[in-house]
C-alpha cells in the first residue's frame, strides 16, 4: 500500500489525472497508453521502474471501480490490459418527466 501511495503521490502524474477529468472513457485510454509510451520496461527490482505502471495500474482500477470499464485481467501486464479494456456503454437515464437524457 505504501509502494501505491508513493507512486501516486508524484506531482506531474497528479496534474496528469486531473487533466483527463471530463474526457471520455475512450481518450482516457488512449491518454493512459501515450502516458506508457516513453516508459522502460517493468523490472520489480527497481522500485522507480515500477512507479508509471503502478500509477496507471492504480487509475485501470479506478475506472473499473467507477463502472466505467469491465475489471480486468490483473494477470496480464498494465500495456496489455489497455489493449483489452471493454468499455462500459452508459444507458441513458430517464429525466424526471420520463424522457431520456441524450
């Protein structure tokens, strides 16, 4: 748990999860896999190493606790389970005159 909260508690990944609030579920993924793309490869041994796919492993479950995505397979390496995320569709809900929010 202390492993997540160091690595969530980085001020340029702060500013970057506050600037995907109001995006949609798609342009989140697709900001979270750029996110990736500059980064090393996973090594357990190097605990610095390990921070972005913490991070964005971190923010994966968040979606899927929100109801935005299906859960994932945590088996599977952080990249991958970006390739694989089922997107929820929202239904629209019905306003309080009966008609559907569009």
């Amino acid at each position: 748990m202390q492993d997540i909260y160091e690595a969530v508690n980085d001020p340029l990944w702060q500013h970057f999860r506050k600037s995907l609030k109001g995006v949609s579920t798609e342009a989140k993924i697709g900001k979270l896999k750029e996110y990736l793309k500059d980064v090393g490869p996973f090594d357990s041994r190097d605990f610095d190493s390990t921070k972005p796919y913490i991070r964005v492993q971190n923010y994966i479950n968040a979606l899927s606790r929100g109801g935005q995505i299906e859960p994932t397979d945590r088996s599977l390496s952080v990249r991958r389970q970006l390739e694989e995320v089922v997107i929820k569709r929202l239904q629209s809900l019905p306003n309080e005159n009966g008609r559907r929010y569009q």
